[in-house]
C-alpha cells in the first residue's frame, strides 16, 4: 500500500506524451489514476493511449494494452504506419489464455520493460468450445491477467480498450456496484490505468453510465469539430485530481512522429 505523501512534490507523474498539454497539467497524470479516456470514433483515443504505454515501455516500465475488439496485428499495423518503432520496446503479444506464462517469463529474462498487448478478441476465439458460466466471467478473466502480470513483473500501466466493449461482452446487472469493486481492483493494484470510453458526437455525457466519470479520478475528451472543410481534432483535460491543471480545449495534432496540443480548439486560429 502506498504511504500518504507530505508534500506535493512526492507526487510522482506519468506523461501523456502530448506535447504543449503536459505542460498544462503538472507534467502528467499522477501515479495510481484512473483516467477515462473519452471520444468518439476517429478521435485517436487508442492511438493517445498506446502512445503512453509505448513511451513509459522505452523508459523501462511493463504496461499491458487490453484490447477487446481490435486485433493485435491490426493495433501493431496502425502503430507502424504512424512510424512507431516497435522493434525499440519489448514486445509481447497474449492470444491465448496458455501464452500466459511464457510472456511472463519472457518479460522476466529480459528485465528492462517492456509492452504486453492481450488480444481479447482472439483468446475468445481461442476458447469459443469453452462453456462460460455467464458474461461476467470473461471481466473476471482481464482482471486475472492484469493482476497476474502484476505480480509477476511489476506491470506500472493498464489500458482497457474499451469499456463500452466491455459493458457488451460483460452485462452488467448493477453497474454502479460492478463498476465500483472494477475500479477498486484497479487501485488496489496500485497501477495507472487508461480506460478508454466511446461517446457520441456532441454528447455531453463522457461515459455510458456515467458513474465512471465520478469512479475516475481524470477525464481526457477528444472530439471532432467540423471547421470550414476540415475537421479539426480537439482535446481537453476535463478533470484530473491531485493536479493544478488548464482545462482549456486544445487542438490536437500528429505531426513529426509526436502528438501536439494547440491553442486554437474550438474555434481553430486562422
């Protein structure tokens, strides 16, 4: 369990890797966060999120990247055609359930970080002969995983891809309950996790049920604004605890292998 901080510089931070947007919120997401990463599709919610993972792996830390619906080879495809360089990070793919062990142990020869991408869609594949009890298993089922990793290796980030997914695959019947005991499994791992959540267009709500956006401890919007011909890509911190951070709208670009935040979101300086 970690100790109760005495000062605000104890307080050790995770970037997101956007430049002009660390900087505007203390450096970065503070260590042990529950960030809810929210946008509709086209918002390069996984990309953001992927890119942390893939950065905090260069720096010697173990993230796992829990995809329900993408592929891992269509996540690695992505990530190459934005000219990410995956032979710099340790990578290890899980798409079987009894891979489990031996990327752990691969992982723990190699020592130095490294960046675990578990392929739900494909273990379900994997196992569809297999009868399961009920929907609920298949949470139960990412929660062993993680928390297998991290005992085993030390795993410092999670990302789940997506929870609207989740909410599909695994019906919830109180989900104000089951979301609360999902979020205290997180914490008590003490791990900083990235829980990406789909929304509509212009939908003032981040989230599907929307007590996860009182579970979280950050909110990142992304959306698309149309401007002129364009579409202009924006984001904005919309809370994020133990953080002096601008809540502003910034205009959000890839350019040069590295994501920007602009002023200008909303209404695009000309």
């Amino acid at each position: 369990m970690a100790g109760i901080i005495s000062s605000k510089s104890e307080i050790k931070r995770i970037p997101l890797y956007i430049q002009g947007l660390d900087e505007n919120i203390e450096g970065g997401v503070p260590e042990g966060h529950i960030v809810l990463v929210s946008g509709s599709a086209g918002t390069m919610k996984s990309s953001i999120t992927f890119n942390i993972l893939f950065n905090e792996a260069l720096k010697g830390k173990v993230g796992v990247y829990c995809s329900l619906e993408q592929s891992y080879d269509s996540i690695i495809q992505q990530m190459v055609n934005m000219n990410f360089d995956m032979s710099r990070v340790n990578l290890v793919i899980i798409k079987d359930l009894a891979e489990l062990r031996t990327a752990i142990n691969k992982m723990k020869s190699v020592g130095n970080g490294g960046l675990v991408i578990v392929d739900i869609g494909c273990i379900r594949k994997e196992i569809r002969d297999v009868k399961i009890a009920d929907n609920r298993s298949w949470l139960n089922v990412i929660k062993n995983v993680v928390k297998k990793i991290k005992e085993e290796v030390d795993c410092k980030l999670f990302c789940l891809d997506s929870l609207s997914a989740l909410y599909v695959l695994s019906r919830f019947e109180n989900p104000r309950i089951e979301l609360f005991y999902l979020f205290e499994f997180l914490r008590d791992l003490e791990i900083t996790s990235f829980l990406i959540s789909e929304c509509q267009p212009q939908s003032d709500k981040y989230s599907e049920f929307e007590i996860e956006e009182f579970l979280s401890d950050g909110i990142i919007h992304l959306r698309l604004t149309p401007f002129r011909r364009n579409v202009v890509r924006e984001i904005s911190v919309v809370k994020m605890r133990a953080t002096a951070c601008n809540n502003d709208i910034f205009s959000l670009e890839y350019k040069h292998n590295k994501f920007q935040a602009l002023y200008g979101g909303q209404n695009p300086l000309l």
